[in-house]
C-alpha cells in the first residue's frame, strides 16, 4: 500500500514511518503543515524549516501545506496537501491523543484515504524503547511542561536521558513521549535515512517556565562507525511487539470504543497552542 507520511521532523512521525515501511508499505511522500506563526492546534511547530534536509535525507518528496494555525485551518491545510496524491492512506505518530486523531481520521475519511496509527495506544516504555533500538535519533528542542529547565534544549534522546524523563514522570506526570506537549523534539537520523544529519549553530531561547531550540540549519554528516545504530529491517525482539495488528486503519468509532486517554496533562501546560507555540508532538 502507498502512504503518505505526515511529517514534523519529530521522532514519533520518524518512528510511525519505519513502521509502515517494516509491514511493508511504501511511503513516498512527506505531508508537512506550516503554520503562519508559531501556533497549531493540529501539528508540531519547532524548526519546520529543518524538514527539507529530512526529506532529502530519506530520498522522499516533502509536500507543504498551509495553516493559519486555528483548528479548521489546519484541517483545510491537510486536505489540500492530501487531495491528489497518489497514495492510499496516511500513516501518523499519533499514540495517545484523541483530538489529533479523531481529526486527522476526518480528513483522511473525506478523502477516501485510510489513516494508519501504528503506535497508537501503546505502552509508552515499549515505544521509546522500541524506538531507540531501531536507530532513531532525536534531540530536545522544545520543554512546555514542569519540570524541565533550558538544560534540556539540544539534549539527545538516550538512554539517559528516557531514565530522567521516568523521573519526572513519577513527579510531575509527564509522558515520557511527551505526547502530552511536554517536550518537542527534533530527528537526526533514523533507519529511514541515507545519512545522519548534524545541526548548524543554534539559539536557546527560554522564557519563564518553557522554551525552544532555534536550529538554523540541518546537513548531512559522515556516517558513524559501524554498531552506533541500527539498520532497516533489522528484526529487534521488541518491534515483534508492535507488529501487524499496528497497522490496522483507525476510525472514529474505534477511537470511542477505546475511551478517552487517561493521560494527566502536566502542570503549566496549556491546551491552547498560542500559549505554547505548539501543541501534541507528530
């Protein structure tokens, strides 16, 4: 089946697109939302001018679509990036919001496309871990939640880093996917790449309680030796954990037979995107 990825640059839309490319999907396509500021309701906001060294990294087309940045907006801006391609259905990093999926399914629906979530609703320790084995490397480049402090900003997504992230869970409440808006983050490399990419010079810019990473540019960089990473296609004993019934379409109904998530929403974040910037990470 042909999918259309939607695409922020984030690990979890880098994760869901080697999903369907391990259950044997082609993806041919990058769908990226570009707000006209700095606020979605839909989509991840922080260093959308990074995608295009992502798309050439993966050999994908990257297709824009536009938003003010208003719930409705967002949706419009989806269907006029989806409407026409040649593909089948979408694939998301969705795993957790209700909001976001319920949506993006509505768009997808009304287009004939079926909408694919292959994290959704997954235990969140097994989906970084998973993530991790398979070679997907990310930074920090946005903290919205309590908790975190401007130490975060360019901070890798390792090991480490996912044990700091577990405390401030069992203190705040955080989602250690950051599915909640805590945390936004940014791709380096994944098995979907040709190459790993290295920032350009970047500003930390931390205001009160939150703040961002200004990455000025993405290039490629010299592969590391062999054994830092993994590569496509690779069996990992924990991929078999979200295989096949992954990759199931998703409709509303399903998504109310569910229920609602669960998630506590940390402290000092709001639901309301102008106030952040942003909102749920893709």
């Amino acid at each position: 089946m042909r999918l259309a990825s939607l695409y922020s640059g984030g690990k979890d839309s880098s994760f869901s697109l080697y999903l369907a490319e391990q259950q044997g999907h082609e993806v041919p396509y990058l769908v990226n939302i570009v707000p006209e500021g700095r606020a979605s309701w839909l989509f991840h906001t922080p260093n959308l001018g990074a995608v295009p060294a992502m798309a050439e990294a993966m050999g994908k087309e990257l297709v824009i679509g536009r938003s003010t940045g208003e719930e409705g907006s967002d949706m419009e801006g989806l269907r006029g990036a989806l409407d026409g391609l040649d593909v089948d259905g979408v694939v998301s990093g969705v795993s957790w919001s209700d909001y976001q999926w319920e949506r993006m399914n509505a768009v997808c629906g009304s287009l004939g496309l079926r909408f694919f979530a292959p994290m959704w609703r997954k235990d969140q320790d097994l989906l970084m871990e998973t993530m991790l084995e398979s070679g997907v490397e990310a930074v920090i480049v946005g903290c919205f939640a309590e908790g975190f402090d401007e130490s975060w900003l360019g901070r890798p997504i390792d090991a480490g880093c996912v044990e700091d992230l577990r405390r401030l869970r069992s203190e705040y409440g955080v989602s250690i996917m950051g599915e909640g808006g805590e945390y936004e983050s940014m791709t380096l490399h994944s098995p979907s790449f040709r190459h790993r990419l290295r920032m350009g010079p970047a500003e930390r810019v931390w205001k009160r309680n939150s703040g961002t990473l200004e990455v000025s540019s993405l290039a490629p960089q010299a592969d590391r030796p062999s054994g830092s990473g993994r590569a496509p296609g690779l069996n990992l004993p924990s991929l078999s954990a979200l295989a096949t019934t992954d990759m199931e379409e998703h409709d509303i109904a399903a998504a109310a037979s569910i229920g609602r998530s669960s998630m506590t929403i940390p402290k000092r974040m709001s639901r309301d995107p102008a106030a952040t910037g942003m909102h749920i990470a893709l």
